[in-house]
C-alpha cells in the first residue's frame, strides 16, 4: 500500500490530461489527485495505473478509464451526503471517488471473487461503504430510496427496479446499448411516474450480466 512522490506527480498529469480533455469538476479531479488509483490494480501494472486507459482486473472484468470514471461521476453532479447505488464495484476505484465526494456508497457486484477482495482493499484503505453482492439489475429494494444510481457495465436497458429505486429529482446515469458500444444516459426522474433521458455520447463498457456469479 505505498503511495510515492512519484505516484502523485503522476496523478498531477493525469488530471491536467483529464481537465484537456474537459473535466471541469473541480472536486472530481481533486478526488482523481487524492486517491492512488494504482493500489486498484495489481501490481504488475502498476506502471500503467496513470495513464488514461481502463485496464484488467481479476474475472475477466476492467477498472474502467478515468475519463470515463470522471466523466459519469461529473454527470452524477454528487453533493455531500448523497445516498448514491453503484453497481459494477468492480476494483472499487470508482467507489472511492463517490466516497471521497462525501456521498454514502452502497455498492454491488456481481463476482464473488472480486466482490471479496474490493471489500477488504476498501477496508483497509479507511473507505467505509456498503458492499452486497448480488445482482445489480435488481438494486437494493431495501435500502432505497437513492439520490443517485450510477451503473458501470454497458446495460441493454435502464433496468425498471432501479428506477423504482430512485427518489423523485435523483439521478441515474448509466452506459446503454449493446456489447459494441454504449451511450451515456443520464435519466431524471421528474416525478414518480416521469422521467427525462439526456445522452452524452458513445463508450465501451464490459456488459452488465443477469444474476451472480
Ligand atoms: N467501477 C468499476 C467498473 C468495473 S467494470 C471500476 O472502475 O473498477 C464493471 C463491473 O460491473 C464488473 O466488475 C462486473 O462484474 C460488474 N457487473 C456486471 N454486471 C453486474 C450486475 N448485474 N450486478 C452487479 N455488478 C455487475
């Protein structure tokens, strides 16, 4: 768990690298400076861990670029104390930011294998969040209602519990589309029976699976 000079002279260029590429969120780019993003991954790429690039982590699965973790968690616009559901946790580098954020982070995943280890590297990083595994297209009935849901993996489709599970004004933002390509959607719930879809450009997520694994 070391955190060197030269880790964090790396983060500076990056952010400079993300605010060119139009970051503007000036508390998300100060979280992406703060959080040593090469702890997320495993050591032998470590030296990749700055560039702006989504790399593998364990089953098959990827920590997702940070302009793309920048970029939703911008279109989240999250304030402190936000209720936020993250699904994908994934290397729970993405989790981190929300929490840095000051929001209250439930989170799910899917794979055991990765849902165990995040868990224990969250922990031992001093981030406190709630983990479940499970499968997000169902969400977390029972802890709802969020002020924000934010997915990770390319979904088909907004998935009806999630929006079941967002409070009236809250946010979901989310990749839709095939395996190919996604869209970033970000949808508003405008009333309990409203909602209002934005797009904002096409990405390429790992899919977001029924079921656990
Ligand atoms: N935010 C993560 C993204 C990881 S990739 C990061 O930057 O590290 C997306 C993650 O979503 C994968 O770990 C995958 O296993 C998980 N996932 C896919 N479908 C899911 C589902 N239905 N429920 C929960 N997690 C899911």
């Amino acid at each position: 768990m070391i955190d060197t000079y030269k880790h964090k002279g790396q983060r500076l260029k990056l952010v400079s690298e993300l605010r060119q590429k139009g970051i503007a969120d000036e508390t998300v780019l100060t979280a992406i400076e703060k959080i040593p993003r090469h702890l997320f991954m495993d050591s032998s790429l470590e030296i990749h861990a700055y560039k702006d690039q989504a790399m593998p982590i364990s089953s098959g699965q990827t920590i997702s670029q940070p302009y793309t973790v920048a970029f939703q968690t911008q279109l989240l616009n999250v304030q402190k104390n936000d209720k936020i559901l993250e699904v994908g946790t994934g290397s729970g580098y993405q989790t981190a930011i929300l929490c840095e954020l000051g929001a209250k982070v439930y989170t799910i995943e899917r794979q055991k294998e990765l849902f165990d280890k995040t868990q224990i590297l969250l922990k031992k990083m001093g981030y406190i969040i709630n983990g479940f595994y499970g499968d997000g297209y169902l969400g977390l009935p029972t802890y709802g209602p969020f002020d924000k849901i934010l997915i990770t993996a390319g979904a088909p489709y907004i998935p009806e519990q999630l929006i079941l599970q967002l409070k009236v004004n809250g946010l979901l933002v989310a990749p839709i589309g095939n395996t190919n390509v996604q869209i970033m959607t970000v949808l508003k719930k405008i009333t309990e029976s409203n909602t209002e879809i934005k797009e904002h450009g096409s990405f390429i997520f790992v899919p977001m699976l029924k079921g656990k694994a």
